[in-house]
C-alpha cells in the first residue's frame, strides 16, 4: 500500500478491489456500490465492532488477497465545477457507471431549488442549515444525512449550506 497525505474536501475514486485504509483522525464521506463483496484484514467486524477469532480473521485476508487487484492506482481527482445557478456551486466530486458525489454549495440569504428523479442522499459538510421538500422543512445538523426519495421530486436548500449529495 502506499500512503497518501489528505486534505479536507479531497475526493478519490477507489474502484472495487482496492485495498485501502485512511489514518487516524481522518474523517471520511464514502459512497458504496451495492455488493455482496466486502473483505477487510481488520480484527473487528465492521457492522458492530465485535472481535473476531484467528480463524475468521485470517479466512477475512485469504478472501481479500484473492479479490485484492493490485494495478488499481487511486489519485485525487478536482471534480467538475458547473455553472453557478440559483445562488449555488455545484462541483460534481466524483462519477462511476451507479453513482455520483456532489458538492452544492449555496450562499448565504438564497433559497437554491433543485429537482431530482432519483432518490438522493444529502449530508451537511458545513454549519446547520436547512432544507425545504414537498413534505416539510427539515434542519440538518453538522454532519448529518438524509435519504430524499425520488417521488418529492424537489429539494430546496436554505443558504448558506454545503451539503454533499449523492
């Protein structure tokens, strides 16, 4: 493995098949495909945090070692800066053929609407702020996440807010 310094608001696609492990104090948005593949050499199971024995633990990396695809080569990539519109930035981060990341970013005082088709995810990456549906009006904490089904069609986001979207 190699190690890569990070900085706040990096984006990096890892294909699947890359192993991979961020350092202590690091604090990571990730995006998952849906799999029936995860394999970690961690000593801990993911979900609960509970030990694992030698035996399931060694299984764990035999099954990452046969999976592991050693040419994948991850680098930090810019994004995509679109126009601004509505008050808001939107920097698409990172695309694969079953997702993108976004980040939207919309000035304080403006009332930024965006339509959807798809559901979306939407976690604040700044202040408290507050966003607006068909359903109500929900304020999102630092850090916290939301699912927006497909069917509300339209979110409004309530400046100044920096969310990450996918």
């Amino acid at each position: 493995m190699r190690r890569l310094p990070v900085r706040a608001g990096q984006t990096l696609h890892v294909p699947a098949g890359t192993l991979h492990s961020f350092g202590p104090g690091t604090l990571v948005h990730e995006i998952e495909q849906t799999s029936d593949l995860q394999e970690h050499a961690m000593r801990h199971r993911m979900e609960d945090g509970a030990a694992l024995d030698e035996e399931q633990w060694h299984a764990n990396v035999e099954a990452l070692l046969e999976r592991w695809k050693p040419d994948h080569r991850p680098e930090f990539v810019p994004g995509l800066r679109l126009p601004p519109e509505d008050g808001a930035q939107r920097v698409v981060l990172c695309a694969g053929p079953y997702f993108a990341l976004e980040r939207w970013q919309v000035r304080a005082d403006v009332r930024s609407a965006r339509a959807f088709g798809t559901a979306l995810v939407l976690t604040n990456a700044g202040a408290p702020t507050w966003l607006s549906t068909g359903a109500g009006t929900e304020e999102m904490g630092r850090a916290g996440t939301v699912l927006l089904p497909a069917a509300l069609g339209e979110v409004h986001l309530h400046g100044p807010a920096d969310v990450l979207v996918g």
